[in-house]
C-alpha cells in the first residue's frame, strides 16, 4: 500500500494510449502501473480465460500490492483488459511487447510469440506507432522485429522500434516500477526517446539512452552477473565447508567493499526463477552464435546447480537412511513473497527426497496450489507427500526440518515448539535463515551452507 500513495503524488500531463501485449508477470504490472501513471492502458493477452478473470479483478499470480492497482485502473477506465490483439493495437500510440521468451531445450530464447506479435503489428499498423520490446530477449530482437514490421505491412505509415528492458523482481515487482535504479532505453530516433522519457516522466531514476542492441544487451548482462555473484558466494561456501570457515562473515566482509556491494552475495541451495535460469543460458547461446564463448557463464550455471545437490547429499549423510523417514519442508517457492516455483531449486530437491522414499510434508504460505500439480500425492497408504500452510504442522514427527525458502513467517517460527514437535531435532538450512548458535544451543543438529 505504502508504495501507491507514495506514487499519487505527480501525474505527468502528456498522456499516452498505450497497448501492452502480455497479461504476464512483466505486462500485467507494467500495464496496471502505466495506468497509475495518469496513461490510457489496453492490457491484451491471447489467453481468454486470463482476461475474462482479469475483468473481474482476479489477479493470475500473487504479486504484492498489483490487485489494489488493478482495480483501481479499471474503475477509472485508466486499464482496460481485451483479447482482441489487432483491435487494441490499432488504438494505441504506444506497443509494449511483454509476451513469454520461454528456454528451447538448447538453451535458447523461444521467440515464436514475439514474431507472432510483430506480425500482427504490422498488418494492424493504421497509424504512426511505437513498437517497445520489454520482454528479456536476445541481442537483435529489436532489429528483427523491425524487419518483420517493415516485411508485412501493407501501408505507408511510419513506426519506431524501441527496447526498454524490464528490471523488476518478483514480489517487489509495483515497488520496483515506480523506484526503478535506472530505465534504460534503446531507441533510433529523437521521437522514440522523447515518447518513451514522457511515459516514465514521473518515475524518478536515471535514464539511459542506447541503441536498440545495447539495451538488449543491458539486461542480459545485468541478471547474468547477479547471477554471477551468486554463484561465486555459493563456490565460496563450498570451500567454507571443507575448511571450517563461516560464508557469512566472508559475505558481510566482501559487501563493504563498496566496489562489490553488500547485494546478492547470500549463499544457499542457489538461484531460481523464470529468469536467472534461463537468461544465463540465453546470453551464453547468444554470444556463442555471435561467435564468443562464454564459458564463465557455464561456470555459473553448473555451480548453481551442483547447490541443491550438495544440499541433498548433507541432509542424507546425516540421516544415514532417508528411506521411511519424515522430512518437513519449509517453502517451496523460488524466493519469499511470490507462489512462483518455476525452477526452484526446491523442486529438485523434493523429487531427490521422494526418490529416496522419504515421506516428505511439504509447506509454504502461497505455492502449495502450484506445488500440488508438481507434486501430486497419491492417496492411501502410498501417500508419501502431504501438504500444509502451518510449518507446526509440516515438523509433526519429522526427522528432518529443511528450510528452503527464506519466508517471513519462517523466521518467526518458535523454535523450542518445533523442536517439541519433531521426532528428531534437525534443521537443513538451504538458505543460511537462523542463527546457528542459538538453534544449537535449543538442541537442534543444524546444517547449514558454508557454515
Ligand atoms: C531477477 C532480477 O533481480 C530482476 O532484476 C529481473 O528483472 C528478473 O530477474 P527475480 O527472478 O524476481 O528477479 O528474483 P531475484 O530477487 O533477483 O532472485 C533470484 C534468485 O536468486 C532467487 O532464487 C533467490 O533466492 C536467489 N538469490 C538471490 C540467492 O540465492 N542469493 C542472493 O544473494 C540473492
């Protein structure tokens, strides 16, 4: 809340149509945002289902404080919903491509949905418009579209390209639009940049004005490099567990170097998401057809998945038989505030424990929707999964607590009831979340990660 009525304080005057195409996670915020920016938003998806909920105020996904500005933009008339693509573009000014770039199995960008789109675009293209790619995407996506534009169309009026990469996080995604670090846009002409520094002319924040290519780039290389540190603290923790020292201290130490920053130097089970993943991939395919071969991004992406295994091999080692015994598994999602498990290094590790035969109560305070369809639990006696939103519940007569997402309500837990609860006083602490000392002192065994 405390974010939007920090934003109703100015509202530019210019004011622009504008239609974005993707009720996903980046075009429903950036649409509902748009909006609260004082701008006339179409928001199109072509999956019908979505938008006729939509319409009726159910938000697809859990994202902090996006329903109030949903529902605020449709009582204003400020954002409306449709599925009708080649109408919603004919009204607009303004074109933010936000549709999925969803991994190939060679590790590339799928950018089918991007290539539909910008055929739409051009046959639909009834007056001068700006096309604005802000979905993640390879270097000379932008060009391509142009080309296809150019390609298909079927009249004289004129169009721009842009790129304006999206940089926000899952579960901060409205506080991120509205106090982003920067906005970078990639533009080739004076009218594209000037439209663009319009729409955003009430957000504060540095702007950075590229070619089209480079703002691709930006984006790539800025979540290739968090991803990057993470790896890095994570290979760190790894040689803190052989030679008994504390990852966290490491981190807090490096962090005040202000020349490498406090942020995203946490250790754990690694990093998930629909974008770290698959945009480390990306970036390695892209620049290995460009003709360079980005073998740190290689690096980076077996040591975070060599994380979860290594946390699986602890907890086994200090269970000596997993088989039969009863493992309580504290958050599934990829990170706090958000039900978004898309590769979460969670899944992995549920599956290591269910085919080891443990019987697994798995809990978290908004996935458990998603993770009953990845883990459906058969019932009867072969009923190894259970699920539950009450971690005092999910400790019942476990033998193992494992600690995989960082939540709030997590580290509130009280932790002499969970030791009372369980059948044997282990904490696998995935993410590094308590204090070691005080849970050892409460009587827990406690495994932690390059500490
Ligand atoms: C990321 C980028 O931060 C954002 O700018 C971009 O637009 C989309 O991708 P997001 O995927 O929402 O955002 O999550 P983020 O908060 O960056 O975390 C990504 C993953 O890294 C999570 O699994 C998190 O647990 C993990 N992580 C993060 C660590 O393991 N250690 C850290 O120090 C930080």
């Amino acid at each position: 809340m405390s974010v939007m009525k920090k934003t109703k304080q100015k509202k530019y005057t210019k004011k622009y149509k504008i239609c974005v195409i993707g009720a996903g996670h980046v075009g429903l915020v950036a649409a509902a945002c748009f909006a609260e920016l004082g701008h006339k938003v179409i928001c199109v998806d072509k999956d019908k289902k979505r938008i006729v909920e939509l319409k009726k105020k159910i938000i697809p996904f859990y994202e902090p404080d996006l329903e109030p500005l949903v529902v605020k933009g449709l009582k204003s008339k400020g954002l409306v919903f449709s599925s009708s693509l080649p109408e919603a573009i004919k009204k607009s000014q303004v074109i933010f491509i936000a549709v999925g770039t969803p991994p190939k199995a060679d590790g590339s960008a799928d950018l089918t949905a991007i290539g539909n789109v910008a055929h739409v675009i051009a046959k639909n293209l009834n007056s001068y418009k700006l096309i604005v790619g802000k979905s993640t995407v390879p270097v000379w996506t932008g060009k391509k579209i142009k080309e296809t534009i150019h390609r298909y169309k079927n009249n004289s009026n004129d169009f721009d390209v842009a790129s304006n990469p999206e940089f926000l996080r899952e579960g901060k995604a409205i506080y991120d639009f509205f106090y982003p670090d920067r906005i970078v846009i990639g533009v080739e002409s004076e009218r594209a940049q000037e439209m663009l520094k319009d729409i955003y002319a009430s957000v504060k924040a540095p702007i950075i004005v590229t070619d089209i290519n480079t703002a691709e780039l930006i984006k790539h290389a800025s979540n290739s490099f968090l991803a990057t540190k993470i790896s890095f603290i994570n290979a760190v923790s790894k040689v803190c567990d052989l030679a008994g020292a504390d990852v966290e201290k490491i981190a807090l130490a490096m962090g005040l170097d202000k020349r490498i920053g406090k942020d995203f130097l946490q250790a754990g089970i690694g990093y998930g998401g629909f974008c770290f993943p698959k945009d480390v991939e990306a970036f390695a395919y892209i620049s290995k057809k460009l003709g360079y071969d980005f073998g740190l991004l290689k690096e980076v992406k077996a040591i975070n998945e060599k994380q979860w295994f290594s946390y699986v091999e602890k907890v086994k080692e200090h269970l000596w038989i997993v088989k039969g015994k009863k493992i309580a598994i504290l958050g599934l999602s990829f990170k706090p505030d958000t039900d978004d498990m898309r590769f979460a290094p969670s899944v992995d590790i549920v599956k290591a424990f269910i085919k080891e035969g443990a019987k697994l109560c798995l809990c978290d305070p908004q996935s458990l929707g998603e993770a009953r369809k990845e883990f459906p639990a058969s019932g009867g006696k072969k009923n190894k999964v259970k699920f539950t939103k009450d971690p005092y519940e999910a400790v019942k007569g476990a033998d193992c607590l494992c600690l995989l997402t960082e939540w709030g309500e997590f580290k509130e837990l009280d932790l002499k009831k969970v030791k009372k609860l369980m059948n044997y006083p282990l904490i696998a602490d995935g993410r590094n979340m308590f204090d070691r000392d005080k849970v050892r002192q409460i009587g827990f065994g406690y495994i932690g990660m390059g500490k």
